[in-house]
C-alpha cells in the first residue's frame, strides 16, 4: 500500500481546521497537522499578491488522493487552492497499519 503526505495551504486557522476535521470525519486521512502562518508571495492573474496562509499536513493513503482532493476543494474559498502530495517512501511499518487502519471503513 501507498502512502502520502497532503499539503493544503488555507487563507485562515478555521479553513484548515474544518478541511481536516471533514478528512478526518471522513476517514480521508488518518491524521492532520496545522502549522502556524507562513508568508506567501505568489503571482496570481498577472499580479504578485503576499498573502499569510496556514499550512495543514494530512497523512493518508495514495489511493484516496483525489476524494480527498475533491472534499477539500469543496471546503476552500480559494479559486484554486494548493493541493499537492508527496509519497512516503519509508514509513514505520506500525505507522503504517495505524494510516491504513484509520483510512479504512471500520469492520461491523
């Protein structure tokens, strides 16, 4: 199994926070991490814009890339916001039943 680490850069706390707890609720990843504000020059339709963005982690599995990419966007005020993921290529075998575990639907 594949795993990912999901970047999402979020204009406010309360974005990142209502990103994660919907993945999170929906079993999308198995564990979120906000970070403090982070400044962010970017070109954006033919301006250079500044702007503090809070950078929120989630760990999850590769294959739930593009629902979690989806539920996010649904979430995010951004027009286009950024969504981008990085494999894991070395991962502790028990974090990686616990991301599995918690990614999975739970057993009746």
């Amino acid at each position: 199994m594949n795993f990912i680490d999901v970047l999402i850069t979020c204009p406010d706390r309360q974005t990142a926070r209502r990103i994660a707890r919907v993945c999170i609720d929906e079993r999308l990843a198995a564990c979120a991490n906000i970070g403090e504000a982070i400044e962010s020059i970017y070109r954006w339709k033919g301006q250079v814009e500044e702007a503090a963005e809070f950078p929120l982690l989630l760990k999850t599995r590769a294959d739930l890339f593009e629902k979690l990419s989806t539920r996010a966007k649904a979430e995010h005020p951004y027009e286009v916001p950024c969504i981008i993921a990085t494999e894991l290529t070395m991962i502790d075998p028990a974090y990686a039943k616990w991301l599995e575990e918690e990614t999975s639907e739970p057993s009746s």
